[in-house]
C-alpha cells in the first residue's frame, strides 16, 4: 500500500508541475502580446494612395484603402512591391472616393485635351500635304 500511495503522490506532483509550465506559458505569451497592445493604435483611417513617377508629375494609379493605424500626408507604403503615397485623408470612404474620382477626371480631362490637340497638329499636317498634292496635280 505504501508503495502505491506513493506513485499516486508521484502522479500528483508531476500533474501539478505540468499545470504550473502551462500557467508560465500562457503568461510568457501574454507578456510578449502586451507590448503590441500597447502600440499607439488611433480608430481606423480612410485613406487614398496615389501612385506617382519619381518625380511626381504623372499619375500612374489611384486606390482607396482602410488603414488601421493613422496616416499622414505624404506617407509612402508598399503594396506588392508598388510604392504608393498617402494624397489624401478623410473622414468616409465615399468622401476619399469621391474626391480620387475628382483626381481621376481631372487627370482624364487632361490627357484627353493634349490627345485632342495632338490629332489636331497631325491632321493639319494631312490637310497641307494634300493641299500642296492637289496644287501640284492642277499645274
């Protein structure tokens, strides 16, 4: 009897030590997340990305995002290896939206006005060759 009460008591310390590793685990890994707790973390910000050349003349790309930390103006981030710049901040998805369509049309309208001219030059051009074609042809 002696020596089963015995391994009992044995079976019991062991339980008890393996109850104490486990109550250290979950506080070493409480411990190493209460840091990140800790990170200055501000509600959720709407955020537009603009994606410009180096020099930021041209706009290559545009692209709304809900960021979880806080922003500011001129931040860079790389998504998929593509460096993108914080160009706005605002307080609703649709308000950033809204106004990177404004961009958008902005940009459009430019391109389309420079596009319009360029075909402009070049039928005048036509037109003259022509011109000086027929002038030919009548002499």
């Amino acid at each position: 009897m002696i020596s089963i009460s015995i391994n009992i008591d044995k079976i019991n310390q062991k339980k008890l030590a393996q109850s104490k590793k486990k109550s250290y685990i979950t506080y070493v890994i409480m411990s190493e997340i209460k840091p990140f707790k800790t990170l200055k973390m501000i509600k959720e910000t709407h955020i537009g990305l603009v994606r410009m050349n180096e020099s930021k003349t041209k706009l290559y790309g545009v692209q709304y995002m809900l960021s979880k930390w806080e922003r500011n103006l001129g931040d860079t981030l790389n998504i998929d290896g593509t460096k993108w710049l914080v160009g706005m901040i605002g307080d609703t998805k649709n308000d950033v939206i809204s106004a990177l369509n404004m961009i958008i049309k902005k940009q459009n309208s430019i391109i389309n006005k420079k596009k319009y001219q360029q075909r402009k030059e070049e039928k005048f051009i036509m037109n003259n060759i022509l011109n000086n074609v027929m002038k030919e042809l009548n002499l």
